[in-house]
C-alpha cells in the first residue's frame, strides 16, 4: 500500500550538544510533531548529556509536543523505577510521553558506570522482562513480579498513567529481539539500511507475531533514516568533508532538498506506509561561526496497538522543516504539504518514514 499522504516529522539532537541543546531546539522544533532524546552517559572523554533529564526539560518547555527516547537503554534504571518515572511524566505533562526503550549495547558506559553487562541475549531476556512488569506497574496495584531478572512485591504506581504510553522496542536483532518486538512492543523502532533489508526484516517480525499470535498490523513502524541536507551540492560536498559533522555511517540520505525529498519519497513508495509513527536521529553542533543550526527530522505515528490511546489526536504535517530563526520568536510558517523545506545552513539531519506496517 502506498503513502496515502505527507508523512509526519519530529525531531532529535544528539547527546553531545548538552547545553546546546535547547538553544538548538528554540530555534527549531516549530513545525516538528513530537521530539526525541538520546540515552547514553559516555563517550570517552566527550561530554554528554543524560537522557531522562533532557525528556522532562523537553516536556516542560515544549508543551504542544510529544516527546520520547530513541530509545532507553533497559539495563540503566530498575523497570519498577522507570514505570514510575514515565507514569509522572505522563500526569505532569498530559499524556504526552512515549515510552522508547531497548535492550543498551555500548559496553563502555556499563563497564564505566558499574553496571553489569551480560550477553545480549540475556539483555533480551531482561528487556521483556522489564516491559511486561512495567505494564503491570501501569495498569494498577499491589502489583508482585518474580521473573528470572526482576521481581517486586507490592508496588503501587500511583497515579497510574492516563493515557498509558505507547513502548517502543528500538532494535532489529533477528532471533531474539524482534520476538521481544512481536510479544510486547506497540512501536518498533528500526535504523533504516535500504529497502531490501528493511523488506527482509519485516518478514522475520511477521514469522515472530504468527508465532506469538499477535497481529503483525496492530505494531506502528518507525524507521529511522539520518539526512545530510544542505541549500547546494557545492555546500553538502563542503560539508561532508567537515571535522564537526556527525559520521557519515549514521547518514542514510546526503543532499539538497529537492533530492533528500525525491530520494525518501522513492523509498516510501516502495514500501507500505499506512499511519507514520515516530523516530529520529540526531545533528551534532553547528558549525564553528554558524549563525544557525542545522536541522535534523524524523516522522512519527499514532499508536494503535490494542490497549494504548493516543495522548492526542497526531497532526499529518508535511515533511518540513524551516530553521534559523532566533530563539523566542514567532512559530515559522509551515510550508504546503509535499514540499521539504530547510532553510539552515546544511549539515546533519535525521527523517523517519514508516515502513511498511500496516
């Protein structure tokens, strides 16, 4: 089935913009949907900002947004803690969090931090292990788990979340991972590596929710894809070769806009698009003697997995985005539908399209 309509987009920085970040974000995320935040604590010596700070600060300074991780990592916080965390985010911010987590891979910030770091395969384990006590948690107490990983006893979680959020399992581990996905996920976020790879993949979740019962078009699709988009083919060569620019592994779509449009809406043909969902990527720090940061996108959809409410009605925006202006100032006019806009200066940018899902 083909794209019905303008795919929606929101927007996500990179951890390493800390203080940067909300500048950034005030001079942006206007025309954006929703927005999302890393999770990590450590790279090297790299300074790094912690994810679930950067989700409230989001929340409360962007109250028309929804606002989520790509994704959390399970192994950082105790799940009985995180239901807990998430269902006060949802009361203080009417409804507007998505609960984006994953099973964590970077072995630096384990070993850094103390936490232990078992096999991924246990990670696994432990991540639907955590989603399904943190349902319980959500849908009222006393609540008593004892898994393999994780067990509590008489936990309430007051006030229980209204509407419960949508969670969103990032991965695309074949065995193990896009079971956990099929089993217990209303959103699956995946990285974007073409359309033959994103073609096989769904065939493997859709041999794991006929093995699990569960209907392969009740899960909302998140696809992300990084963007290198710049006003000219002269400005994206000049900044691909630039020191500051996020590494061009990450960056799916280099170009100007009128090609990352033709390039993404190529891709969207191919697949079957029903609702977008949610996800993104990230842009690292303006360039040195930038007077404008660079935009970074992604697309989102609303939840429809049984039992989960949208916190509100998702808007079906085009794919847009006008940046630069100065933090404070009057909302950009968002272009025609149809019509990919970026007036930055160029550089890193992130755009999810939903995949074939429904």
């Amino acid at each position: 089935m083909a794209a019905s309509g303008p795919i929606p987009v929101g927007l996500n920085v990179w951890s390493r913009l800390v203080e940067d970040t909300f500048p950034y974000y005030d001079r942006t995320v206007a025309p954006f949907d929703s927005l999302w935040l890393p999770d990590h604590v450590q790279y090297g010596a790299n300074k790094v900002a912690e994810g679930w700070t950067l989700l409230t600060w989001a929340l409360a300074r962007y109250p028309d947004k929804l606002c989520g991780h790509e994704v959390l990592c399970n192994s950082f916080r105790n799940p009985a803690h995180l239901a807990k965390m998430a269902a006060t985010a949802q009361a203080l911010s009417g409804g507007r969090v998505i609960l984006g987590i994953g099973a964590g891979w970077n072995q630096e910030e384990y070993h850094a931090y103390g936490w232990p770091c078992p096999p991924p395969k246990v990670r696994i384990a432990q991540l639907a292990e955590a989603i399904e006590l943190i349902r319980r948690m959500w849908a009222g107490g006393p609540v008593d788990y004892r898994g393999e990983h994780y067990a509590i006893a008489g936990a309430h979680c007051e006030p229980r979340p209204r509407p419960i959020p949508p969670v969103m399992v990032g991965g695309s581990g074949e065995k193990f991972l896009l079971r956990v996905v099929a089993r217990h996920a209303d959103w699956w976020n995946y990285v974007w590596k073409g359309p033959e790879a994103y073609a096989h993949k769904q065939e493997v979740l859709k041999a794991h929710c006929r093995e699990a019962r569960r209907d392969y078009d009740a899960i909302q699709q998140v696809v992300r894809v990084g963007i290198l988009i710049a006003d000219s083919e002269r400005d994206v060569a000049r900044l691909k070769a630039a020191p500051w620019i996020r590494s061009l592994d990450d960056i799916q779509l280099v170009g100007t806009p009128a090609q990352v449009t033709e390039a993404s809406s190529a891709s969207s043909r191919r697949g079957r698009t029903a609702s977008p969902s949610t996800s993104p990527t990230c842009p690292a720090p303006r360039a040195p003697g930038s007077s404008r940061p660079r935009c970074s996108r992604t697309s989102r959809a609303a939840p429809s997995a049984e039992g989960t409410a949208a916190p509100r009605p998702l808007r079906r925006g085009s794919p847009s985005c006008r940046c630069g202006g100065p933090a404070g100032s009057p909302s950009p006019r968002r272009p025609r539908a149809g019509r990919a806009r970026c007036r930055g200066r160029g550089g890193d940018a992130s755009r999810a399209r939903h995949g074939p899902s429904r």
